[in-house]
C-alpha cells in the first residue's frame, strides 16, 4: 500500500511539473517588453514585468513548483527509498 501510494505522488508531481512547463510556454507572451536578458528568454518565470495575466500565470507556476516537489519527496520517502 505504501508503495502504491508513493507511486501515485510521485506521479502526480510528475503531472505539476508538466503543468508547470506548460505555463511556461504561455507566460512569454504576457511578458511587458521584450526580455531583459538572454537568460529571461530561456527561463521565462524568472521575474520581470507581467501583464496581470501573466503575473496570475507566474503565481500558478510558483505553487505547482512547490507542489511537484513536495510530492516527488513524499513520493520517493514512500516507495521506501
């Protein structure tokens, strides 16, 4: 049972993670200005100017960041590891 509980958090942090990279496409063009640097442009959640949505964007992205960590931890804790 533990192991299948690990399991099911270790994916669904897997899932986070999908979800936090699929936000990521989507935040580049909220982005006021073209990106101040060549690193903004490669990591578009690295602060800078947003338009509203995209500052709702980046909050999402900061909490499923959170999220799918703690759940590949508890995940790996669980499967015994």
């Amino acid at each position: 049972m533990r192991n299948i509980l690990g399991l099911l958090s270790f994916a669904a942090g897997a899932v986070a993670f999908m979800r936090f990279f699929y936000f990521a496409t989507r935040l580049n063009a909220e982005r006021i200005g073209p990106p101040p640097t060549k690193l903004h442009k490669i990591f578009p959640w690295l602060p800078g100017r947003f338009t509203p949505e995209g500052q709702m964007i980046q909050r999402k992205m900061n909490g499923l960041l959170l999220l799918g960590w703690l759940l590949l931890v508890v995940g790996i804790f669980l499967s015994g590891a």
